[in-house]
C-alpha cells in the first residue's frame, strides 16, 4: 500500500496512530542530530521528523533526499513541539520508521514552492512541475469545480450535454480558422470549430429545447496578450425562448456559480443598452464597480475662440474625487502623453483643479471665465478638491479614450476592490458594424443573430440593389453579453430560424446567393423543415474563472497553455512534420517552400 492518509489529512485525532504517507520532498533542514523533511502532495503537506533515535542507516538515507524526490515513508503520528499555525496539518508531525525511495528527481529548474523564483517561459516549459506549486494548481482546482456546478445546474434545468464535432467546415465569427488538410480528400480541409454555432442551431431543428456543453472552441487570431488559439466555453441554446429567458437562466447560472463556490450572493444584475454603454463609459464593458460617469459639456462649452472644443463632435469628460491635489503640472503631463500613445491615440487634455480654498484652476482658463469653470463642475457634481479630465474630439473615438482614462483612474486609485463583482447585462446591440477599410458591414456577434421584431419588415423588404450602407446602422438586434468587472464573461443572441431573412442577413454581409448556399446550404435548408425559434449564449470558461477569482490572466487556469506566441513551449508544436506525412497529406507547396528556402 502506498498510503493509508494524504499529506494533508493528518490532525491532532490521529496522534498515536501508525500511518503510512506518499508524497515528494518539498525541503529538507537538518539541525543538530535533527532532519525535517516537508512532504507534499496535491492535499497538502506533512512534516516528517527523523532525530538521534531513528535507525542509524533509515537517518542517512533520509540526509541524502533531494528536492521533488518521491517517497513513500511510514512512521508514528506525534505532537508537534512547535506548532505551525499556518498549516492544516501544523499539529501533528509523523516521526519515520521507514522510508522507500519511489523515484528520485533531477534538481528542478525552478523552486517548487508559492513563490518562485521561475520566469514565465522556463515554468511554461516545466509545466509539470509548476503545477506542483499551491497558485496553480488551485486554479485548477478551482476551474474544475466551476465546471462541475455548471453541469449540476444546467442538468437540473433540464439541458443535456452533446458533443459536436471538432472536424468542421469553417464557421465565421470573426476570426480566421485553424484548418486540417484531409489525407482521404486530395486539396480538401477541414476546419476546427470556432464555436460549434451552427451545430447548436441545428439541435435545436433536431429538437434537443436544451442543449450544452463546456468545449474547446479554436480561433486564430493576431496574437494579444492574454489571448489563447484554443479556449473554453460554456456554449447553451434553447427553443422556444425569448431573449428575456435566457438572460434569466444565465442569470440564474451565474449567480448559483457564485454562491456555491465563492459564497457570494450577487444581486439582480443591471441592463443597460450598448447606447447608453457607449455614452456612459465609452464601452460596451463597462466595469461598474467604480463611479466616474461621462458628463457632457458640448452646450456649455461652444463658440469661445477655443478651437479644439470648438471644432470638436464631443466634448465630455470625468470627475476624479478628491484628487486634485495628488496631480502636479507634471503629472497632468505625463497622463496627457500616455493618452496620447497611439494605443490610445488622444490629441490632448483639459483638466479643471477645484481646489480646497474654494479657487479654480485650468489648463484652459484663458478661454474660459471662473463662472464658466465653475458650471462645468456644477454639471459634473464635482466638489472642492475634485479634478476634471477633459477630453474632445470625433465622438466615438473620444468616448473610447476616455474610457481608457476612467479605466486608469480607477487602477491609480485602487477602485477595482478585490472581492468586488459588478456583473450586468449589455443588450439591444447593433446588429451591423460597418467596416471601412473593406466597405463592408460585418455581423456584430455573427451572421446568425436575430435583428429585433420591429427591424424585420424593414430588412426583409429592403432592395439591396438600392439600399445604403446608412440605412442599416440603426438595425438593432437581440443580442447580449454579460459583463463582470469590465470583462466580457458572455455573449449569445436570439436566432433568425427563418431562410428568406437569414439570405437577406448574408446579402446585407456582402455575401452573393451562391456564395451563401455553397457555405451555410446545410443550415438554410434545415429551417425549411421546421425549425424552432431559438437563442442561446456561451460563456468565455477561462475568463469567468479568471475574474471569480480576481485575476487578471486566464493562462493560469489552463493546465496546457500556450505562449504569447502561440507555441507550446514544453512539447514544442507547431514544429514541422516529415515529408512523407506532408505527401501523403497532399500539401506540396509547403514542401516546395522549404526546398526553395
Ligand atoms: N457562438 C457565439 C460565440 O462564440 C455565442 C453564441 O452566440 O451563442 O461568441
């Protein structure tokens, strides 16, 4: 037997007992004729304790124990004469009567404890042993058991979980696809899923009302940080619903994930509008747990001989309480030309001081009298020692800057609490976006959302022939995402389930009929046999668990992820393949290419 008890099971009830523990050498400290050894396994960690008494040969080997090495001792449970408050087991140490070597361990690369002294590549690289430390692995801990209440709860509101394929054709939601060439196909491919989209759909023609899964989804997009080729989701549709059903199950999901595994009651979460986002906080997530609202100034600022606000679609800016003070010349310099980095891309920045003795100050006061400064701060609310950041410009890209500032204000001042969550629902987005640089709309969740009921006559009796792009931006449609702390968490829409408007959607896309038929035949066709009216949604599973537990990073609760470069730096891929594996594949312009290189 290898073990009668885990490393982190042992309490002062099983003093006297004799117990048998497996585990790996976390260290080792001799002092005197005394060795302490710290085993660990995934439950926790055991002091064993070897001293003068000990066999005189059991107490050598035990001296020669490296770090991680594997063993399998046996031995008497005691008190401990000093305790370790911090630790589970900190009562009880195991004094050693025996003592197997399993497997020993080369010196790992990194130390193996909370805190490493490992840089991030050489712990992706050794994975294996940086999943031994406590921060990872109870990440994954973690993500496991929001997994499996999320099965409970949809199992008990009656969904079922069905596979679909990984091997596709591709799916379009905005990014490219990772393809597979088909050896039994000459020049043909496959596509993995980038959400199994239509699939869904189509369990809901077949009849399943209730469908999940918790599945890897595949994207190739541009490297960002922080972003993962293949992730997560929790991906959910259902018949016969309305967009307000599904809110409240995912609603109901959420708040059941929070409760049981967090115990923190959320309470019914807010809706707003993608408008009235954009307007407030210049985002479609915004993070709520902090204040800062735009306020617009556009009335009371025009036709002062200041051009910039003159000449400006938007002028509108934020209130930061209680701060003036902690801004000099130079620090307002210093912000003004991190907004003006071209990741952010401002031109400039007003700031207002009203400071505590009553006095105003601004970088704009030659254009404006105190009385007009004063308004200003009238409309913002703002009180002595509050300092305004003005910004102004093409309305849409103003309002996204200053969400950049109202994002930084709130890191500066410490206004993102830990334990905080500020969940709401985003809906009545746009259904089209329009694409400049292509002259094209593109579907704002995908081709497949429903447009709004009182949208629909409109699209469907529009000539395509005639119509201008302008005449489609207003086309709202019936999809949402859930929002916590700023971060998307989820995104679904209610369908269209009917041919003639999911065709008239792809015209509106720029795709021509054929273009349609040849890539979605397969789904068009199956509305014309009865399908439901249907929605659904999927949520990113790496990105809740990251922000239930208030990370930053989702790379932590994935057990194999991949650089910021997309590679997996432990078994190496991509890498190349052989030329046989590449001939019988039928990919000869690769190998020409090498040959060439
Ligand atoms: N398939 C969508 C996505 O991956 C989610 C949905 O509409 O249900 O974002």
């Amino acid at each position: 037997m290898y073990r009668t008890h885990t490393c982190g099971e042992l309490r002062m009830q099983h003093v006297g007992s004799t117990v048998t523990l497996s585990g790996w050498v976390q260290s080792r400290r001799n002092l005197g004729g005394v060795t302490f050894i710290d085993l660990r396994d995934r439950y926790g960690i055991t002091q064993l304790y070897f001293d003068e008494a000990t066999d005189a040969a059991l107490r050598e080997r035990a001296g020669k124990l490296g770090r991680e090495f594997v063993v399998r001792v046996e031995g008497e449970v005691r008190e401990r004469a000093s305790k370790n408050p911090d630790r589970p087991t900190g009562d009880v140490e195991v004094v050693v009567q025996k003592l197997e070597v399993l497997n020993e361990s080369k010196l790992p690369p990194f130390t193996v404890e909370d805190e490493t002294d490992g840089g991030d590549e050489l712990r992706m690289k050794y994975r294996y042993l940086d999943i031994r430390r406590n921060p990872v692995k109870e990440k994954l801990i973690f993500r496991s058991r929001v997994a499996i209440e999320t099965r409970k709860y949809l199992a008990e509101q009656g969904f079922i979980e069905v596979e679909t394929p990984f091997l596709i054709k591709s799916t379009p939601e905005g990014a490219r696809d990772f393809v597979v060439p088909s050896r039994m196909h000459p020049g043909q491919f496959y596509a993995l899923p980038q959400s199994p989209q239509t699939f869904k759909q189509l369990l809901m023609v077949a009849g399943m009302d209730k469908y999940f899964q918790i599945v890897k989804c595949f994207r190739d997009e541009d490297l960002r940080a922080d972003r993962q080729p293949e992730f997560t989701q929790i991906d959910c549709e259902m018949s016969f619903v309305t967009q307000e059903e599904i809110l409240n199950t995912f609603e109901g999901l959420t708040k059941h994930l929070f409760k049981e595994i967090l115990q923190v009651d959320l309470p019914d979460f807010p809706r707003m509008t993608y408008d009235e986002a954009m307007r407030r906080f210049g985002s479609d997530k915004p993070d709520l747990r902090f204040g800062m609202e735009f306020t617009e100034l556009n009335d009371l600022v025009k036709d002062s001989g200041f051009v910039v606000f003159d000449s400006a679609e938007l002028v509108a800016g934020i209130c930061v309480p209680a701060q003036a003070a902690s801004f000099s010349n130079k620090d307002i310099k210093k912000l003004t030309e991190w907004l003006q980095r071209p990741q952010i891309g401002a031109k400039g920045m007003v700031h207002v001081k009203f400071n505590e003795d009553g006095s105003v100050k601004s970088s704009v006061g030659k254009f404006f009298s105190d009385e007009q400064l004063k308004a200003w701060g009238e409309r913002f609310g703002a009180k002595p020692g509050d300092i305004l950041f003005i910004l102004a410009g093409e309305a849409e890209s103003t309002r996204k800057q200053l969400s950049e500032l109202r994002l930084e204000m709130g890191r500066r001042f410490g206004l993102m609490k830990e334990g905080d969550f500020k969940p709401l629902w985003v809906v009545d987005f746009p259904l089209l976006e329009w694409d400049e640089e292509s002259g094209r709309f593109h579907a704002m969740h995908h081709p497949f959302t429903s447009p709004k009921r009182e949208d629909m006559q409109r699209m469907l009796e529009t000539d395509m022939h005639e119509a201008r792009p302008e005449d489609f931006l207003d086309l709202r449609a019936d999809a949402y995402d859930l929002v916590i702390n700023g971060a998307e968490i989820g995104g679904g829409s209610i369908r269209i389930h009917d041919r003639a408007l999911q065709e008239k959607n792809f015209q509106l896309l720029g795709f021509s009929d054929e273009e349609a038929r040849e890539q979605f035949g397969f789904l068009m066709g199956a509305f014309e046999y009865g399908a439901p009216p249907h929605g659904g949604i999927a949520f990113g599973f790496d990105r809740l668990c990251a922000v239930m537990q208030g990370q930053q990073s989702i790379r932590d609760f994935i057990a194999f992820p991949k650089n910021n470069q997309g590679r997996d730096v432990m078994i190496d891929a991509p890498a190349p393949i052989a030329a046989e594996q590449l001939e019988e594949l039928h990919i000869a312009i690769a190998k020409g290419a090498g040959e060439e290189a």
